[in-house]
C-alpha cells in the first residue's frame, strides 16, 4: 500500500545506524528451473532482511522495457564492462565472443540476451528491506559470473560455472538480479511493483 511504501524509505534503524532501504531482486529462471528459490530466499532472511513484496511473474516485453535503461550510455557502459570481464576474467576476446570490441555493440548484444533470458520462464520479483539492503543483497548474491563468485554467495554456492556456449546471448545464466543503488532500486520496483 501506499502507507507501506512511505514507512519503508529512507527509515533509520532505532540505535541511529543503517538506514533501511528497499531493494528489488529478482530471481530468474534458472533459479525456479532448478529449485532454489527456496534456499535462495532463505539467505536474505538468514541475513535479516525482510521481504515486503513478492510474486511470480511471467516477464513481457513491457516489463523489461521499464526495467532495463535503453540509453546509449547505458549500453556502452554495460559492454565496456563486459568486454573488461570477458578480459580480465574469462580471458577470453570479447570480438570472438561478441563479434565486436565496441562497447555499444557488445552492450547491445548483452540486453538483447538479458532480455531473451528474462522472457524465457517465470521469474520471481522481490522487494527486500532493511539496513542497508542494496549493499547487503549485492554482498549476499556475489559476482556476476558464477565461477569468479565467491563460496558463501547464492551464486557461488549455486551458480554453474559459465562458458560461451551457456551464456544466453552473453548474459550469463547467473540466478539472481539485484538492483546495484538505492536509486536503481526505487526505478526497478516500479518497473515490476505497481
């Protein structure tokens, strides 16, 4: 409810620390495919968050539409950061693999296959709450890829390692989104919460 909306933003805990946040995660399919939705979601409560929202939903072409940003500096700098993890990490060429070193090119490529990923089963959205939620879920769900995540995190635990021929148009079967600022979030939410 609106009410609901109002007491979970900007709220601070009641010794004056963290201040309590909303966060949207979303558990892809792959996690629902594989079960672990369960033990996924066991984690951020272990952790002492609280979900305040939660449905599965088959995602449209709208939905993605208002969740991942269309702007070309987006897409740049999604593809530069691929391009430097496809380097850096998977020591692999990022013109073999996307058929172009151009950050644009390669962001573009990468949204195209998040977006295929995101169509291609249900998907669970969540809003998560509490001190520090957006740093606390990221910390909790662990690296993009799942090989480079660390043992404790959702993917690291869960994740299949990725390769080129697993990846979905470049975007990694890896679980779990979670929005990466608290300003990301408050988009995202509205994106998958009306």
């Amino acid at each position: 409810s609106r009410h609901q909306k109002r007491i979970y933003m900007g709220l601070r805990s009641s010794n004056g620390g963290s201040v309590y946040e909303r966060t949207l995660v979303i558990l892809k399919p792959d996690a629902l495919m594989r079960g672990l939705v369960g033990k996924i979601i066991t984690r951020f409560e272990e952790a002492g968050l609280t979900i305040a929202a939660a449905k599965v939903v088959s995602a449209t072409p709208a939905h993605l539409d208002r969740h991942f940003p269309s702007s070309e500096e987006w897409l740049r700098n999604m593809g530069a950061r691929a391009c430097e993890r496809m380097r850096k990490e998977l020591r692999q060429d990022p013109a073999v693999a996307f058929g172009s070193e151009d950050p644009l090119v390669v962001g573009m490529v990468i949204a195209q296959g998040c977006r295929a990923y995101y169509l291609s089963g249900p998907l669970v959205a969540l809003v998560l709450f509490g001190p520090g939620a957006v740093h606390a879920v990221r910390t909790l769900i662990g690296n993009t890829l799942p090989s480079k995540a660390a043992k404790g995190t959702i993917r690291g635990d869960f994740g299949i390692r990725e390769n080129m021929e697993n990846l979905v148009g470049g975007a990694a079967q890896n679980l779990v989104h979670a929005s990466d600022s608290v300003e990301e979030a408050r988009r995202e939410i509205a994106a998958w919460f009306k």
